[in-house]
C-alpha cells in the first residue's frame, strides 16, 4: 500500500512530495490495540456477556499490559469497586487473545 503525501509551506508555490510504501514501516503501538468498545462488542458477540470497561481495565492489569490513568475516582476512600467475575475475565482474556494484545 502507498500512501503519497504533499507536505505545503505557508509561503505558496512550494511544496515536497513524499511517497512512502506503508507496507514496510512498523505498525505503532496505538494500530496494535484494540479499543475498550471493540473488546466489549467482542466479548458481547462471542460469548453474549456485556462487560464494562473497568472489568476490562482490571484485567489488562492482571495480564501485565498498561492501562491509562483512573479520573474517574470514588469520592469517599472506602467505596467498594466491583471485581470482575471469573466468566467475564476469561471472557475478556479471550479478547485480548484474538486482538492479539497478549
């Protein structure tokens, strides 16, 4: 696959075509994973069990991959955070499996 790219200064009249063949540059890390909707689609046409993300997140922890920081936190210290059921986490490795992020 080729991709062409015009590269356009602000000064008019000049501008640098670049072909570059995508077929052999590296996929990022970013093209490698799956989305927390993709998982959960996934999870839901596989195995008919809706999971949300926060079961996804703690099992991406288990499993040694990086997950973003958590800004939606408690407001009281001592509130009570729903583990995932051990169905929905195998459920859910199983996506992470497929989309290859283990």
């Amino acid at each position: 696959m080729w991709r062409r790219l015009l590269f356009c200064p602000k000064k008019t009249g000049d501008t640098i075509e670049i072909d570059l063949d995508l077929d052999e540059l590296d996929a990022t890390s970013a093209e490698l994973k799956a989305t927390y909707q993709e998982i959960k689609d996934y999870v839901l046409k596989e195995s008919g069990l809706k999971v949300s993300s926060l079961y996804i997140s703690q099992v991406k922890r288990k499993c040694g991959i990086e997950v973003g920081e958590n800004y939606n936190l408690p407001k009281s210290e001592n509130a009570r955070v729903p583990q995932c059921p051990k169905e929905k986490e195998d459920a859910i490795k199983a996506a992470l499996k497929y989309f290859a992020m283990i």
